[in-house]
C-alpha cells in the first residue's frame, strides 16, 4: 500500500495528537497549548485538523478493511 500527501499528513496530525495526550495524562502539560496558547485561535485549528485527520484514517482504515484482495486460485488435476 501506497501513502500519498494526505495520508502522512493525516498520520503525522494523529501521532501529534496522540502524543499530546499521553503527555495529559502522564504529567498534566498540554504541549500544543504551551507553544500556542491556550484556546488561542491556531491551537483550536490544531485540534480541528488532529479531530479530521483521526475521522479520515477511520475512514480509510475501514475502507481497506473491505477492500478483498482474490488469489487466483490452482486446480490439481490427479
């Protein structure tokens, strides 16, 4: 499988997001409020984009999941 633009940029927003809140929950510091302020309009954006691109991998991870993939099948002949 091939990953184009928008999927590393979806993938790189999660892991962002992901890491963010292990570091909540670990020690209690919101990393993308502490470079872009609190609530501020960019870190809202921030959040926004993490949200879409967690949407967006959902979306294609069970569109992969359907997609079936046929091995020819061989006949023995005896």
């Amino acid at each position: 499988m091939r990953l184009n633009t928008i999927d590393w940029i979806a993938y790189a927003l999660a892991i962002i997001g992901g890491l963010n809140w292990g570091l909540i929950g670990a020690f209690d510091f919101n990393l993308v409020a502490a470079i872009f302020g609190e609530m501020s309009v960019l870190s809202r954006i921030i959040y926004i984009l993490v949200g879409l691109s967690a949407l967006y991998l959902i979306y294609t991870g069970t569109k992969l999941g359907r997609t079936v993939h046929h091995e020819p099948q061989t006949r023995v002949v005896r």
